[in-house]
C-alpha cells in the first residue's frame, strides 16, 4: 500500500483528513487489551456476530441484508453501493455454470473461480455488516458504540472514521472510507493469496476473461418502461488501487444524480435478487436452459437483442448453480499501515456518467464468438 502515492506529489490534507489521521494514530498507539464489558455489551456483541452470521449464507442473503439495511437507513450509503456490487457478484458466480462461460471453462477452474468470488463477498459482509448493526445500535441508544470495533476485528481506521462520522455525519468520507476498508481488507486474504493466485490469477482463463472484458459492474433501472444499465469496468482486478478509484466512481454513479439514484433504487427494491441475469434482461437471459443438446452454436446477441429464432441465454438462479459453502474463520489483523490512504478520501469531482451499456452487449457478442471458436477447435482436435 506504501507505493500507492509515490508517483504523484501528494496533495496537502484538508483539517478534516488531517483529524482523522491524527484520531488514527492516537488509536494505533493504545494498548491490545479489552477493557471490561457489561452484561448488556457482551450480549449486544453476541447478538450481532450470530446476525451477521446468519445473513451471510450464501450472495443472495448478503445482497438483500445490504438493501434491507439502506432502506432503514439510507444515510449509510455503502450499504446501497454494496448491494448493487453483490447483485453483480451473483451474477458473475452464475455465469460460471451459465450458457457463454460454461463453455470456455474447465469445470475444475469454474469451482476455482466461485470459491474466489464467494470467499471475497462472505469476506467484506463479516467485515461490513457487524460495523452497520452497531451504528445501528447506537442509534437506538443514543449513544456512541464504536469503542465496541475492536470486539469484531474491524480496522483501526475504520474506527475512527465511524467516531468522525458520529460527530459530523460526514456520509461521503464514511461511504469512500468504507471502500477503501473493504478492497485493502481483501488484498492480503484473497488477492494476493497464493491459493488464489495459482488457481485464479495466474490462469489462461483468468486472463481470457480480461480480455473479454468480463468484469462489468452493472447497475439496471428502468426508464420509459425499459430497463437500462448504467456501470463501470474494473480492468485491473489485482491492483487495490484500481478497485478503489472503481469504487469510488461506483459510489458517485449511484448517488451523484437524485434522479438516477431514485430509479436505480425503484428497481433494486422491484426485482429481488436471485443471482440470474434474467432479473434485469429477461428479453436476453432466462435461469431455464433452452438450448437443445448437440444444436448447432451461432451468434444469438446483436446490437442488445437476440438474434430471430434464438434461445435465450442460460442464466441460472444462485441456488441452482451453487450450494452453500461453510467458511474458515476470517484471517486477523489489521490492514491498516500506512496512513497515505487518507487521501483517497479526498473529495473528487470528476464527472462519470457510467455509461456501459454498449460495452457490455459488444462483451456478450464476444462471449459468444469465443465460445464458437473453442467449439471448432475442439472438434478439429
């Protein structure tokens, strides 16, 4: 995290950035022991690690966890932003047993790739939820609890950005804060482990899909009885930098236009998630497979519409494709080193106007053409 800065000269810290780096090395200084708990903390800790586990049973109970939260409150903004991330977490864990990725992957490197993907999106929601049901508790007591962190092994920094944000109700440094704590408490546990590494990273597959332009982040609304994508493309999925900067142009996607946001969030709460990509075109995907054994592939994707006569594509439900998974216990300690970090919450005006939609239908046209050719080749083999 140490070289994120270097090849630009760093911009002076605001007051604000400059309280919080300073509350965050005062708290990096105390001591690694717990003070004693009441009867009423000890329960209220019990209470929210056995909720946080029980919503964290597979992407579909943590993407709606993340909706219900916004919707009770909507101040917390990464909530929402977290929720249309998982819908498209789901959707890339099923396109693995879908009807274009199935066929360009080994079954050995599709397990590969949803053990990535669901370790990673199990992974930020222990880290994630625990910190809003607290915030949440200290609403209903009106009282500061975010002494209570440490209890759930969330970072320092997000301590004392969770006080900062207590005092000042400061929603834009809270929801970028929240991006950068969950893209750096991944790196270690997922991106740069070498598990992942060998059956992810470093395979001809994991780098066909970046070709492909695979890692679209799409978020659907609809408009003149029509739904639309709106979204960004991550290209550089190993660099904590890139997914944090995505992050953050994800965030002002979202919320930077009322309009587009009260649109966006009309259909989040219409179509519940199911991990299908039928939930946002169904005129495109179906989680039934209408295709025929041993037909005869062709293009079926032209211009954001299927081809005349053409089955729709295979799509599954999350339920159908995965089982659940049981989880080791998250990997302790804290990601916070090197205080540089702070400048990312550096308020950015850029405009991003998030548009992708042309994008991706040229992505499904490719999917497809890829898919064809490994079919011609595997039988001139």
């Amino acid at each position: 995290m140490c070289n994120l800065f270097k090849k630009k000269k760093k911009p002076r810290l605001s007051v604000s950035l400059l309280q919080i780096k300073k509350d965050i090395k005062r708290r990096q200084k105390r001591p690694n022991t717990f003070s004693h708990l009441s009867l009423e903390e000890q329960l209220l800790i019990k209470q929210i690690k056995a909720m946080t586990k029980r919503l964290n049973l597979n992407n579909v109970t943590r993407t709606k966890a993340y909706l219900d939260f916004y919707l009770t409150h909507p101040e917390i903004h990464w909530a929402f932003l977290g929720h249309m991330v998982s819908r498209n977490g789901g959707w890339n864990m099923t396109d693995l047993k879908g009807g274009q990725l199935s066929r360009l992957l080994k079954m050995k490197d599709a397990e590969s790739y949803f053990t990535f993907l669901e370790r990673g999106n199990w992974l930020i929601f222990q880290d994630a939820f625990p910190q809003f049901l607290l915030y949440e508790a200290s609403k209903l007591y009106r009282q500061n609890l975010f002494y209570l962190l440490p209890h759930f092994h969330v970072s320092v920094f997000m301590e004392s950005i969770w006080n900062y944000f207590w005092e000042r109700h400061d929603t834009y440094i809270l929801t970028v804060a929240q991006i950068i704590n969950e893209q750096s408490y991944l790196e270690n546990r997922v991106i740069v482990n070498s598990k992942y590494k060998k059956e992810v990273f470093d395979t001809v597959e994991f780098k066909l899909q970046d070709l492909l332009d695979l890692n679209h982040i799409l978020f659907p609304f609809e408009e003149k009885g029509k739904i639309h994508l709106i979204g960004q493309t991550l290209h550089q999925f190993k660099s904590v930098r890139e997914r944090i900067l995505l992050g953050k142009r994800l965030y002002s996607i979202l919320f930077r236009n009322e309009k587009r946001l009260k649109s966006i969030e009309t259909w989040a709460k219409k179509v519940q998630h199911s991990g299908s990509r039928k939930d946002y075109w169904p005129h495109i995907f179906n989680h039934v497979d209408e295709g025929l054994p041993g037909s005869l592939l062709k293009p079926r994707v032209k211009s954001c519409e299927l081809t005349k006569g053409s089955p729709r594509i295979y799509s599954p439900r999350l339920e159908m494709a995965w089982k659940n998974r049981k989880h080791e216990p998250a990997e302790i300690g804290d990601w916070y080193k090197e205080w540089e970090v702070i400048h990312y919450l550096a308020a950015d005006y850029e405009n991003v106007d998030g548009e992708i939609q042309h994008e991706y239908c040229k992505t499904l046209e490719k999917f497809e053409l890829a898919a064809i050719a490994k079919k011609a080749i595997s039988i001139l083999d």
